[in-house]
C-alpha cells in the first residue's frame, strides 16, 4: 500500500515536474519525459526488489518457477501452487490404497519410468509440429472428475482398453499413430511416445494399460511409464486441469 | 453394516501376497507393514505442497547411481535384516526431522556435512566399510548405500550422493530412493525412532 503510495506520488511528481519545465523555460520534452520514464523505472525496481524478499517462491527446478507450455494452440502454465500453506486433496493423504508397484514392473521390456520434470518436457513436447508424443491418463473417468488430470493428457481408460478390442484398435490408430493394415495387422512403424500415468505409485490402472499395449505390440521403447501419477504431482502443487 | 466390515477387513498388501516382512531395526525386531486402517492420512508435514525443487529421476547422470522405489528399499532392509552388512540404508536429514517423521527401518543417519571434516569423514566411512590404504581411500569393500530424505523436492540426500562421488565413491553402489520419507508415508509404511 504504502509503496503504491510512493509510486503514485513519484509519478505525479514526474508529471508536475515535466509541466513545470515546459512553462519555464524551451527545453525539449523528450528529455523530460525520459526523466519521468527513468523515476518511473526506478519505483519499479524498487517494488519489484521489495515484493520480491516478501514472496517466497515455490520452485520447479533451481531457478525455474514456470514452463509454459502450447497446448492446442494455447498457452498454458505449468507451475507450483505458490501458496505455502497449501495442502494436498484430501483424496491423496489416504495411505491403504492399491499394492506398491516396483520402479520398473515391465522388466525386461525397455518401458522407461519417469517422474514429474520429465513428464512436463513430455507435455512441453505436445506443441511440436511433429506431433509424436501423447500423454495418456489411464484411469476410469470417475478419477478424472474427482481430482482432475495433467495438462494437455487424453483419457483412455484402461479397463474398456482392456475389455473393448474395438476401442482398443481405434484409440491406437487415432491417437497413438499405428497404423492397422487391411488384414488387420498392426504396424507401429509410426507409433508415437506415450506418456502413461494413472494414480500413483500405488495405483494398477497405467500398469495393466501399458502391460496391454505390450501385448498389441506396441514397441516398449516408445512407453514411458509415470510413477509417481497424479499423487505425486499434487504432492507437488503441480497445475492440474479440472 | 456388512460391507464396512468386509471393507475394514481387506488388509493393505505391500505387495501381492505380501502383508508384512519381519525386520531389525538396531537390533530390534519391527514388522514392516502398511497402515492397516484404511481411512488413515498421511501426516500433516508432508501435505505441504510447497517444499523445496523438483528433483529430476535420475540427478546424477552420466553417474550410474539407480534410483530406487519403496519394493527395492524393502528388499535391501529384507536384506540388512538377515545378516548382509554389505548394504546401509542411510537417512541424509539431520536429527530435527527424524525426530517428527520417523525413519525408515534399519537406517542409519548421516548428513552431506559430516564428510566435509577429515575426522567426521574417517569414521562415516568407517562405517561405510571404506579403509584408507597407503594414504588413499580403498572402496574395493564400499558398502551399497540407499540414501534417502525428505521426498522429491528434497535435496539433502542428492547432495549427499554428489559428495560421495566426488571422494570417488563407486556409483554403482549408490542408490537414490527419491520417494524418501513422504512416498514411504503415503503408502503407510512402518517407521522407526532413530
């Protein structure tokens, strides 16, 4: 308040300053309002040093507070909840869900497990012409409602993947880029990166989605496996889409 | 009436088939299991959304240090329990925290300071099962050391781990479990008091 105070009466001054210049004598006005613009820039930086020692940020990575990211065409930032006093959702500080997965259950397929930095390159990734990456949310829609999902992630629930060979071959071949061949066989040869994550490190649904994709075929090198899912982004703070 | 107890009754499995595990704890005998309540939170600390950097999965490259996850950490304590003192499970916090969260079964605490000082230095790495031959450092008997601390965003055990590489620790026998304390409390595992 008391610095918005300051900051009004410099430019008021500055504004007086240049009128009172003008009446006085023929100096020319560019110079003056340069003075008003360099007063101006000094209150800025003067605020910006002092709001700067009172907020403490919350940081992704040393240095780095946002990424943004272009997601169908938008803008989009990725950031920590920058409330220190914010809490997880009440949905993830149950502690009896689910069975521990292993860091790498697809051993010895080359699924790669990746964690939350690596993740938002992936999303970073979704604006590249190219288009061969999708970040796939493979629970049952119910969790999507309840606590929302990651930035520029398509759902493809696992279960009716599992069940649906229908669904299954048509999520493949719109989305993930395969290619099914008029005798029905399936040619990755174009298949894109995905990037799967359900719940988290106790959660089955990314597992047996990926252990299904496996099975088509899908090339394991192509897979990338998000363990820590969604309760450890919000353990995070990370932005979540509702 | 009937439902809520067949839902109280399902037990919280480590793993398929896996309930609890018996382990030592400085000599002590702990059952590690997950909290069997199943309306159980994890404690308020680690709620907090905000603490400290994103640590990347693999921080340590083109070192090849392994990043763990709970089921691994597990196996090592399984391990350490039935007499394998070739592996430490080591908690990089200082006393402050353990103190409010808990440690993990069987670890032992060191911090990233006590290998700056020749003589704090000496005797971690004594326990590390690291000697000092004609003057250098002899790792040929280093123990596999777990490192953990806070969780994700938790740098203490990172800078552990780089200082140990620095003194040439072999990077084979480090291993990060980057979950730390907040994934081991969010799945409800046992801890211990120092």
């Amino acid at each position: 308040m008391k610095l918005l105070f300051v900051m009004f009466s410099l430019l008021s001054f500055s504004v007086l300053a240049d009128y009172m210049v003008e009446g006085v004598d023929n100096k020319p006005q560019v110079s003056t309002s340069d003075k008003a613009k360099q007063t101006l820039e000094k209150a800025a930086t003067i605020l910006a040093k002092k709001t700067k020692k009172k907020k403490k940020h919350v940081w992704l990575e040393p240095g780095v507070i946002s990424k943004t990211v272009i997601i169908e065409g938008v803008p989009f930032t990725i950031n920590r909840d920058q409330d220190r006093k914010h809490l997880i959702a009440k949905l993830y500080q149950k502690t009896g869900r689910g069975i521990i997965k292993p860091m790498h259950p697809f051993k010895p397929h080359a699924v790669e497990t990746i964690a939350e930095l690596e993740m938002i390159s992936y999303i970073a990734k979704l604006s590249d012409k190219k288009k061969d990456v999708v970040v796939v949310d493979a629970r049952k829609p119910i969790w999507l409602i309840l606590a929302g999902s990651l930035p520029g992630s398509i759902n493809v629930p696992f279960h009716t993947f599992k069940k649906d060979k229908n669904f299954a071959r048509e999520t493949m071949e719109d989305e993930f880029g395969v290619i099914v061949k008029s005798n029905g066989k399936l040619d990755f040869s174009q298949a894109k990166t995905l990037a799967v994550y359900c719940n988290g490190n106790w959660c089955k649904m990314s597992p047996e989605l990926i252990w299904e994709l496996l099975d088509y075929g899908y090339p394991a090198e192509k897979i990338k496996y998000y363990r820590g899912g969604m309760q450890a982004w919000q353990l995070l703070g990370l932005t979540v889409v509702e | 009436m009937l439902l809520s107890f067949a839902s109280m009754a399902k037990e919280v499995l480590i793993q398929k088939g896996v309930k609890s595990i018996d382990v030592l704890h400085k000599g002590v005998p702990v059952s590690l299991e997950r909290n069997q309540d199943r309306t159980h939170n994890i404690m308020k600390f680690y709620q907090g959304t905000w603490r400290g950097k994103i640590q990347p999965l693999y921080p340590f490259k083109p070192h090849p240090v392994e990043t763990v996850s709970e089921l691994e950490v597990i196996d090592y304590i399984d391990q350490i329990s039935h007499g394998d003192d070739s592996v430490l499970i080591v908690d990089s916090r200082p006393q402050s925290a353990t103190m409010i969260t808990g440690m993990i079964p069987s670890a032992v605490r060191v911090e990233s300071k006590q290998l700056l000082a020749a003589e704090s230095r000496k005797s971690v790495f004594e326990l590390f099962g690291v000697t000092k031959v004609d003057n250098k450092w002899d790792f040929s008997k280093a123990k596999t050391l777990v490192l953990y601390c806070n969780g994700f965003w938790c740098g203490k055990s990172p800078r552990t781990i780089r200082r140990l590489l620095v003194l040439d620790y072999p990077a084979e026998r480090l291993k990060y479990y980057r979950g730390g304390m907040q994934a081991w409390r969010s799945v409800g595992l046992t801890t211990v008091k120092e």
